[in-house]
C-alpha cells in the first residue's frame, strides 16, 4: 500500500496516512479537524532489493558476452537463441 503526505493549510499540521490506491484522500485534519487537508506530491521511494542475489547482470538485454564452446562448434545448442 503506497503512503502519501498530506498537510491541513489551516494549521500547517503535516501527516502521513498509508492507503490503498483506490481509497479517497483525507480531506479532514486529524489534528484541527477543519475540510483543509491537501495531499502532497512526494518524490516517492526508490526500489529496495532486500536479500542476496540480486545482480546488474540479472536483467540485462542482449547477448552473452561469450559462447561457452568458444566458436568451436558452429550451431550448437549451448548459446541461448541458436537453433537445434
């Protein structure tokens, strides 16, 4: 569930509330109670990868940078992507 920010322009109270993508912004102050709750734009998280594995060369696009049989055999079904 994403976070946003929100700040009542009444008492300058800033809060974040977690909630689901489709739920409506708050649009009352939890802390004066007045209907002058805006949401703010943030810049968001970045992605966090927790846990091994996780490598620059796991999604790259393009070939490999060599083929295991090194040229010796022409066609042979080692490389990914040639034909059998």
């Amino acid at each position: 569930m994403p976070t946003y920010e929100y700040e009542c322009k009444a008492c300058g109270h800033r809060f974040e509330k977690s909630q689901s993508i489709t739920a409506e912004a708050i649009k009352v102050c939890p802390q004066c109670h007045k209907r002058k709750v805006v949401r703010l734009i943030s810049s968001g998280s970045g992605i966090i990868f927790k846990g091994s594995g996780f490598y620059a060369t796991d999604y790259r696009k393009g070939a490999p940078a060599s083929c295991p049989s090194s040229g010796s055999k022409p066609g042979c079904s080692s490389c990914p992507g040639s034909a059998k």
